[in-house]
C-alpha cells in the first residue's frame, strides 16, 4: 500500500487466531464467544470475524443489524447479543435469524416475549447482577424471568453474570458466591468469565467464556504482560518520521513548551497525532521505536504529530521507520506500555484508532 501520510495500522489474523487458542487453552472446559463489539476493539468487525471464521465457537457484539449483517454474510454459528435487544424489531431478528440476546432486566424481557413469535428457536442469556451494578437482574426478577421463559421450549437459556474486579485483589469470589445463591438450583448452561477471569480464575469459567481484550494481544491486568501469557499483539500502529530538528539546552518541545531540552538534542517529528488516535495524555517519556531502537516521546502530543528523543539513535533521519504501539519493522512497543504512560488501557487506544489511519490487513 502506498499512501502519501506514512501512518497505518497493521491488523496481524494469524495473531488473532493465535490469542483465541490461548483463551481456549486456558479454559478448556468452555465454549468461547469471540467478543467482536465496538469494530473489534477497533480492529475491524470483519477482519476479526474473517481471522476467526471456523475458528471460534461463537460472535459476540452489540449492535442486532450488526449479528444479522452477520448471518447474512454466512456466519452459521452462535451470536450473542451482548446488551441484548432495544426494540420489538430486534426481538423478531433474534428469532428469525435464530440469535441469542442478553435479558438483562424485566422491561427487556416483556418487550421480548411480546414481540417473539412463539415458534421462534433462539438463545436467552438471563443476566444477573452479582455486585457490579451496571447491567442484570436481581433474585425476584430472575425467577419471574423463568417462570415466563419456561413455557417457551424453543428458547434455550443460559444465565450469566460479569466480573467488575477479576483483574484485581477482591477477584471474583464475592459475585461467584452471589451468583450461587441467586441460582439456587438451576443446573443448565451459566457463562461467566471475560479474559481477566479466564487467565486468572478457573472458577470464574462456566460452559461459555467471553474473551475479549486478549483476543487483540493486550493484557487484562496492570502486573503481567500481554508476552507473559502468551499473547501477541494483533494491531501495529506505525508512522515514519517527518521531522528532525537539534535542540540546544533550553530549547522547548510542542504546544504549551512543556518539555525543555538540558542539552543537545536531536528530536524526531513523527506523522501521528491524537487525531490519529494516539493519545493526547501520554506524556514526555511514553515508549515508541524508532529505527529499531526503543526511545520516547517528549512534551504534549499534537493533533497531527508527536516529538520522540533521537539522540542517540544517529541513523534515524526523516523517513525512518516509528513504532507507536505492536510489532514492527521499527521495534516493539506493547500498547499496554503506551495506555500506562498515558493513565488508560490499551482497550481505549484501540478503540479509538481514528477512521482517518489507514489499515493493511498482515498476509498469511
Ligand atoms: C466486553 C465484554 C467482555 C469482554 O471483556 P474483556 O475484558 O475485553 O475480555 C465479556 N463480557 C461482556 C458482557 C462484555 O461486555
């Protein structure tokens, strides 16, 4: 691909692939959902579905036109509709295109049951709030929900819940205690862990996981690496420097001056900016490549560009190849480096590479 502004993202399938298995590896016993919401933390919807086609037991996302763009692009297997339905329309797709959706409260499921025809054959993933308080039912919902569902046989139900803290000290032990008893004593299929609890707590499996942020190579956690369990990265956002400028001590870097050079320097100017996607808050410090050499960035990120230390990397001129976050030809920088320097997580810097960044899909 040849475009004129050096900045791309690069989309490696094998690698996507390649974290699933590890999801799968680390729960053995579970069927795994490919969690594909929000473009694929910003991958790309269909990138994802084409690397993990055959491969994953399941899709699940948000939006009903997007599982029904699913079915109709010949996508047979399970889809989960993670929020469930927002309409009566959404409710007939679930039947006729034979989805599951997520119920997560009682105005949900009537809008549900009203507009389902009774013949219909889909999944219902019953939600329970075990203690993160965002989305699910409580104990006296769930058995109304049940008793309603219990007459409609063509309709196979799962209850689930989610983990607000698997990644964390408290664990998941506490919503895992409260999930029991709320269940009480159904035996039918329970779907439980996101990828924090899927590395972390085999407890927290249940027949169903949901992976989602290791598919795409970064880690769920604050003290271990996406490398250290295994995971490689699946999105490559590299530029190219534009710029070089020397610097003598005194000399101030970017918008607001807010790094001042103590002696000679030599700054690259690389073509990424937060319009690019990249974050505005990393600041002096955060790790890139370039040419091959690790080194960081110096004062605020610009819309349209940034300014990294080259001093001690000579053979860095304008043109020289920049990693800001994955693996590539100018070194590896992991996103989850470049979300700590900047107080986020890589989830957020990959959901929101701008639509204006390029993206070359890796041959296999
Ligand atoms: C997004 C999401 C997941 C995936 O979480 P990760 O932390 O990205 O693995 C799992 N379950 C639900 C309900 C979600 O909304």
């Amino acid at each position: 691909m040849n475009v004129s502004r050096p900045i791309r993202a690069r989309i490696a399938p094998a690698a996507l692939r390649h974290n699933y298995r590890v999801a799968k590896r680390a729960a053995p016993h579970a069927s795994a959902w490919a969690v594909i919401k929000a473009n694929a933390y910003g991958h790309g919807q269909w990138r994802a579905v084409e690397a993990l086609r055959g491969e994953a037991d399941g899709f699940a996302l948000l939006e009903p036109e997007q599982a029904v763009a699913l079915r109709e692009a010949g996508v047979g297997g399970p889809i989960l509709l993670l929020e469930g339905i927002f309409s009566a329309r959404d409710a007939r797709a679930v039947g006729e295109f034979g989805l599951t959706t997520v119920i997560h409260c009682r105005e949900q499921l009537d809008l549900f049951l009203r507009a389902l025809p009774a013949a219909a054959r889909c999944g219902v993933y019953l939600k329970l709030n075990t203690g993160m308080n965002r989305l699910g039912m409580g104990s006296a919902d769930l058995a109304a929900a049940l008793a309603a569902l219990a007459g409609r046989p063509g309709i196979e139900v799962t209850l689930m819940t989610h983990f607000a803290e698997a990644d964390g000290p408290r664990g998941i032990d506490g919503q895992l205690a409260r999930f029991a008893e709320m269940a009480g004593d159904w035996s039918g299929p329970v779907s439980f862990g996101n990828s924090a609890a899927i590395l972390r707590h085999p407890a927290g499996h249940g027949d169903w996981v949901r992976p989602g942020i290791m598919l795409y190579g970064a880690s769920p956690f604050a003290d271990e690496s996406a490398t250290a369990l295994g995971l490689r990265p699946t999105m490559t956002l590299e530029s190219a420097l534009i710029g070089v400028q020397e610097l003598q001590p005194g000399d101030r870097v970017g918008y607001g001056g807010t790094f001042t050079a103590e002696k000679p320097m030599r700054i690259g100017i690389v073509a990424c900016g937060y319009a690019d996607g990249y974050p505005r808050h990393a600041p002096t410090g955060t790790p890139v490549a370039v040419a091959g050499r690790r080194t960081h960035t110096l004062g605020r990120v610009s819309m349209d560009m940034l300014a990294c230390d080259i001093s001690d990397i000579p053979a860095a001129g304008i043109g020289a190849p920049v990693t800001l976050w994955g693996d590539g030809p100018a070194g590896s920088v992991a996103a989850d480096e470049v979300a700590a320097a900047a107080g986020t997580i890589a989830y957020e810097l990959f959901c929101a590479l701008a639509p204006r960044v390029p993206v070359a899909v890796d041959a296999e």
